[in-house]
C-alpha cells in the first residue's frame, strides 16, 4: 500500500508519468508531423491544457472523497 499524503503521492505520479509524456511528445515534435509553427503552437496548447487540467482534476477529485468522508 502507498505511504503518504495525498499531495505528495500525486505530485509524484503526475510529474513521473509527466516525464515519459516528454519522451514521447518530443518524438512527436521531431518527427516531422508539425509542419507548421501553427501546427506546434495548437499541439503545445493543448498539450499544457490537458496537462494542467489532469493535475488539477486529482485535487477536486480529493476534495470531494474528503468532503463525502466526513458526511
């Protein structure tokens, strides 16, 4: 079982997982498909969006698990 509070163990998953997203967009980055700057400029939107909608779901997600515990 996993030892720690629930920030800690999340910021490790999100940043570790994080890491091997960066392996595979860099890939991507280089590979060639993003012709265009308009074409990286999209693909790095929505990159950091999704990115930062996924950390930040793991804290409402918190929230409301602590929330239904206490009622």
């Amino acid at each position: 079982m996993l030892v720690g509070n629930f920030k800690s163990l999340w910021n490790k998953a999100v940043f570790g997982v994080g890491l091997g997203w960066l392996v595979l967009v860099s890939l991507i980055w280089q590979s060639g498909q993003l012709e265009t700057s308009a074409d990286r400029a999209v693909f790095a939107a929505v990159l950091v969006a999704g990115f930062l909608v996924t950390y930040l779901f793991g804290f409402f997600l918190e929230a409301r698990y602590n929330k239904k515990k206490l009622s």
